[in-house]
C-alpha cells in the first residue's frame, strides 16, 4: 500500500523539480543508487520496470526506502497495463508512470488515490489524462516535442502541469529551457544516473550530480 496520498507526491515533485528515473537488476545496486540520490536532495525516484523480475527489485528498494530514508518516495515507470500497476501498487510503489495514455490504470491507481502519470504527446491525450484524473502529464518522448510543445499547451491551459522525460539534461542551458517554458518537474535518467557512474560505482559522483541539478533548478526557478 502507497505511504503516501497523490496529492503529496505531487507536492513533491514540484518543490523538488526533479525526479530521478533508474533500473538495474541487482537490488543492491538499487539501493546505492537511491540512498544517493536521496543524499543529493532528491525525494522522488522512479524505478524504471524494464526487466525480469522487476518487482523483486523494487520492493527491496522501497524496503529499504521505508525504513531508512524518511520521506523518500519510490514509484515505477514503464507500466504498460492494469495488471503490472496492480503488483507493484502492491509492493507499495506511491506513483505509477506510464510511456502511453491507458484508461484501465488510471481506473486502478484512482481507486487506490496514487498518483500517475501517463505519457501523452498530445492536446487531446492530455485532456483526456485531465479528465481521468491525472495531475501531473508525463510529456514523453520530450525530446520529440521541446520546450515550446509545453509553452504552447499551458497558453490557453496554464492549469496543466506537465514533466517532460527523455531529452533532458543536467545542462543548465537545458534546464532552464524547459523551466521557463512552464514545467512542473522534470524525469532525468541517463543524463543523470549515467552508465560510467553506475560501471565505476561512483556514488558519490553521483550524489554530487543529483545535489547540482536540484540547486540549478533552484537557481532558474527563483
């Protein structure tokens, strides 16, 4: 069962303006990789469902995350149906996020008030998210639609609240592109938790990387 309600991770995810995407078989890397990025200010993560056995993974990370990091909130990314939302809700995943728009796990987290995010690439996809229920739309692939994709949407809808994923850098040139076309939080994998990082076992490189782009973040807000 989630830990926390949609309305607070959604609250998270705007104050902090960034939330880590990851995955890695090995649960013990999984959990370096959080108490990092926990270390770095981060209070997000969303673990990325990509592999066998996923599940098991996650739920010795958010284990993990529940005894150890108070106030960090696990949630995982690449659901693709009801019924992979349905398991790892119950591993206590607090937020599902989808790379399409699909009704049956919006029906699912709704019933449960956990907040997801559906990858949407249109107009009318997040207006149809919105009437669902959605708070936050995951723009994705963001890398395909840009910062003027969002500038356009929140002209006549200043009320939607969107996090592009995929083509998105710790670049503050890229950041700030994005910020100021009106994003509520951005998802950053590769470009933050890197394959050399993860290969070195650079933690705290790591850590240092996370700390960076949440006080850049900072900086283009104010």
């Amino acid at each position: 069962m989630a830990k926390y309600t949609r309305l607070e991770v959604a609250g998270a995810m705007r104050d902090t303006g960034l939330v880590p995407l990851f995955y890695h078989p090995d649960a013990d890397v999984g959990i370096k990789v959080l108490k990092a990025c926990y270390a770095g200010g981060a209070r997000l993560l969303e673990f990325t469902a990509r592999g066998d056995f996923a599940f098991e993974v996650f739920s010795e990370m958010n284990r993990y995350a529940l005894e150890e990091l108070p106030g960090m909130i696990l949630g995982v990314g690449s659901i693709t149906d009801a019924a992979a939302a349905s398991l790892f809700l119950q591993m206590g995943a607090n937020f599902i996020v989808t790379p399409s728009l699909r009704e049956d796990i919006a029906i699912v987290c709704n019933r449960r008030k956990v907040l997801w995010s559906p990858g949407c690439g249109s107009l009318t996809e997040i207006n149809r998210a919105e009437e669902l229920g959605c708070e936050i739309i995951k723009l994705f692939p963001g890398s395909t639609y840009g910062p003027g994709f969002v500038k356009a949407v929140r002209g006549p809808q200043p009320w939607t609240s969107i996090m592009p994923t995929g083509g998105v850098s710790t670049d503050e040139d890229n950041l700030r592109g994005w910020f100021d076309a009106g994003v509520t939080c951005v998802g950053m994998g590769s470009k933050l938790i890197s394959k050399e990082i993860i290969q070195k076992k650079d933690f705290a490189g790591l850590e240092a990387e996370v700390r960076d782009a949440i006080s850049t973040i900072s900086r283009i807000r104010n």
